[in-house]
C-alpha cells in the first residue's frame, strides 16, 4: 500500500545505477517506484514498488507516476534520459529541458552546442554519415573516431594514418549500429581524462569532485585508474569550473547531475563528453561519498524532489579515493590486488575472475578492481600496504533475521547495517535499512552487497547460506555464520 504524506521518487531503469538510488532512498525514507521492463532489469527488487512498463512508453510512466502522485523523477542512464526528460516535462518536475532530454546523448550535438561556449576548447570534429564522409573530413592524424552515442569507450579508436581508417570505421560502426551514428575528431595527446561530478539546481551548477583518469592511449583510450581529488592547482581548477558553468548553460542544463568529462592540454581545458547523469561506477558512487563524506546520490534525489540546499554538498572531510582496473594493461597492480583486503585503504576488493583480461573497452564492474580511500591523502598503493587495525566493524550486512540482542549493540556502536530477509517481518528500527530478497535471486543481492560494500557479513539461516558464500567470495570478506 502507498504511504501517503511519504516523499516519492520515480526512478526510470532497473540496473546497477537504479540500485544505488534505490538504497539511498532507502536510507533517506523516499519512497521509490521503478519502471523497466522485466527482461534485462537486475535491481527492480531493492525499489518500494516496480512497475514493468517500457521505459520508452513514457505516456504509460506518466499516467502511473501523475496516479502515484511522485515528486520527482531521476534517470540511471544514457538510455533513460530521453523518457525522464519527457516524463518531467510532462508533470512540471525538475528536471532537463525536453531539448537537452532529446538530444544530449548526441556528442555532435553537444559539441556543436558547445562550439561558441567561453573557457572551452574543442578539436575540430565532424559528422560521419558514411566512410566518404570521413574521408572528405580532411582532419588531420592522429585523429579519433567514435559512436556519437556511447560510453565506455566503446567503439573508440585512434586512427594514425589513412591505412587504418578503413578497420577504424567498421570497429566503430559495430557499436554505432548504423552509419550516421558517428563523430571524427581530432585527438588531443593526452592520456588523462578529467572527470567532473557536478549537481545543478535552479540553473545553479555547483561542482562534487573533479577525479582523475588515467587511459591507456591509443588505440581504444581504456579506462585504468581513476582517483580523486585530481591532483591539480588551484589555477586549473578554477578553469575547470568556469569551463563546466560554461558547457552546462550550452546545452541548457538547469537541474540535476551531470557528468562531464575534460582534457587539460597545454593548461588549456577541452571538452570530451558530457553525461546528464552522474557518472557510472564508482566514480560517482561510491568515489564521492567515501572521498569527502557525503551522499552524492542523496543530493540527487533531494534537487529532483526540490528540496535541494547547496550546505547538502559540503564536505565532511576531504579525503581521497580511487579505483584501479587489474587487467593486461594494468599488470603492475596484479600483486598488490592479489591481497588488497589486507590493506588498510582498501574500501572493496571486486573479484570477477582468475584471469588477467584483455579488454578493449572498460565497464569496470565487469574486471577486477580494488577501491581504495584515506583520509591522509592518496595512499602509495605499491608501498603504503600496513594491515589493517583491529576495529569495531562499521558496515554490516545481515542475510536472515538477525538476533535483536546483536542488532542492538551494532545499532549503538554506530555501525551501519544492512539485513537483507525474505518470508519474515523486516526489521524497522532506526539506523538501519532492510529489503524482503528472494534467495534463489541472486542477482539483486550481489549488487546490493557491492553497493554497501560491507566489511562483515553475517548469516543466520541455512537458505541463505550459498549466496552468502558467493557474496564474500566475490567482495574477498570471510563470512560468518550465526545459528
């Protein structure tokens, strides 16, 4: 049953990004409805109420969320921006404007939206409708061809010469999908990508975090390792935020989170792509949260709602956080991953497989990883490896009732837990959250676990028992079980 005088949100989409909210709200007391359809939805379960409607039937979205009576609706990905600008339009919602909704996914047309914006520098680029078009572009080499809707560097690749423009527009095409789909573009020699986390509100921007990433260059420009704060002065980072204020009032950006990201060339600032979304994991999540003590998604969702203040983004404290990638180009790191979880900056270890991969594009949930955070600065990964202190756990996850006695004393030491149980009543007391699982779901589950990311798990039924062991497997934790 809806909760009436309760706060409710429209989340559009059901993957990884969708969970995050969904927990955020959690803890926030938002009341979350989710709409996707069913076949390929991963996180539809951590939602209050899931409603398998289309995400492009955005008539059906807003007929069920103008009934809900829903005060705000976010998008959780470059697919679900046209229907959830479309969806806040047709509701009065804060939110993008219906041409931002419709075309920003678009980089050609964000670069061309962009082309007169003060403080930002672009290459020079051009539509590719066909390989005659690419060849009659006469941009000069290196230059790179890409999908004009994409991300994860999928589709990316540097052409060097004119030999290699022929396998360079077949690659791209794959993942383009059609000709007309692409964009030629000058390449700019640098190999880190500033990454920028900004929430706007009421045509107000105001900047998260600036990170930094490191590429592994031509010819696909992969991912390896992000770390934040980017280590840069004062000077660059004023340009950066002027750059960002300019971008965002281009292409119309009024409300809510967007990720952009930067080359700094020459102390020049130029623009590579922007995201009306935040960034995907765990750059925006948990990067930002753990960086400076902040909930990034909690903000979000208070500047859909229109309840946004800019004291919600003020740091906690100012730390530092990071992701690396351990695969064939990032073999340096395969020792220190190899026991990670023993370091004392280690935030989460993700294990995907046993083998080094080689990967030409990175969805860095899909290779192993290790996420690290201090409060003293960026951690010497190679050298800075003391064990970790004996303390107080502060982050649980529960997979069965748990034993009140227990509950209470982890509840008054502060610490943060999560209890995930299915055929039973829910726990209800304060400071923690809890969602009716299905253990013969797995899915679900273990994204809820890398988004907690606990430090200690606890079983206290046999039903769970298998998934648990899969959950602490692949977060690198030992399991305990509880009778």
């Amino acid at each position: 049953m809806l909760r009436s005088g309760t706060r409710k949100l429209a989340i559009i989409g059901a993957g990884q990004a969708a969970g995050i909210y969904m927990v955020a709200a959690r803890w926030m007391g938002v009341e979350t409805h989710c709409f996707a359809s069913e076949q390929g939805s991963t996180t539809q379960a951590l939602a209050d109420y899931f409603y398998p409607i289309d995400i492009f039937d955005v008539d059906a979205i807003a007929a069920q969320c103008r009934q809900i009576g829903v005060g705000g609706v976010v998008s959780t990905s470059d697919i679900t921006t046209e229907s959830t600008a479309r969806v806040a339009n047709a509701l009065g919602l804060r939110g993008m404007t219906l041409e931002e909704g419709l075309h920003v996914t678009d980089k050609y047309w964000v670069r061309s939206k962009v082309a007169a914006a003060a403080g930002v520098r672009q290459p020079r680029f051009a539509k590719v409708m066909s390989f005659a078009d690419l060849e009659a572009a006469h941009l000069s080499f290196p230059f790179i061809l890409k999908p004009r809707q994409g991300c994860a560097k999928r589709g990316v690749m540097v052409v060097n010469d004119a030999s290699q423009m022929d396998a360079a527009y077949q690659y791209t095409m794959d993942d383009a999908h059609a000709e007309g789909m692409m964009l030629a573009e000058e390449f700019v020699p640098e190999e880190t990508i500033y990454l920028v986390e900004s929430l706007s509100f009421q045509g107000v921007h105001h900047m998260v975090q600036i990170a930094e990433m490191v590429t592994s260059g031509p010819p696909h420009c992969v991912e390896m390792v992000a770390q934040a704060p980017a280590p840069i002065s004062e000077i660059l980072q004023a340009k950066v935020t002027d750059a960002i204020n300019s971008i965002l009032n281009a292409i119309g950006h009024t409300d809510g989170p967007c990720h952009t990201e930067l080359i700094i060339h020459k102390d020049e600032v130029y623009l590579v792509e922007v995201n009306p979304r935040m960034g995907g994991w765990p750059i925006s999540y948990p990067m930002v949260d753990i960086g400076i003590g902040i909930s990034y998604h909690q903000c979000a969702i208070e500047a859909a709602l229109g309840s946004f203040d800019k004291t919600m983004l003020t740091p906690r404290y100012r730390g530092s956080s990071g992701i690396v990638c351990v695969f064939d180009k990032t073999r340096q790191y395969q020792p220190v991953y190899r026991n990670c979880e023993n370091y004392r900056w280690c935030w989460q270890k993700c294990s995907v497989t046993e083998q080094l991969q080689h990967v030409t594009h990175t969805n860095m949930a899909d290779v192993n990883s290790f996420i690290y955070w201090s409060v003293d600065g960026c951690p010497e990964l190679m050298k800075d490896t003391a064990p970790k202190n004996a303390m107080a756990q502060r982050r649980i996850l529960v997979m069965g009732l748990p034993d009140r006695a227990r509950l209470a004393e982890w509840i008054a030491a502060g610490c943060s837990v999560t209890v995930i149980a299915h055929g039973h009543p829910l726990p209800s007391e304060s400071g923690l959250i809890a969602f009716d699982l299905d253990p013969k779901n797995p899915v679900p589950v273990i994204i809820l676990a890398q988004i907690e990311s606990p430090e200690q798990v606890v079983c206290t039924e046999a039903q769970w028992e298998p998934l648990a062991e899969i959950v602490c497997s692949r977060l690198c934790i030992k399991l305990e079980k509880q009778k």
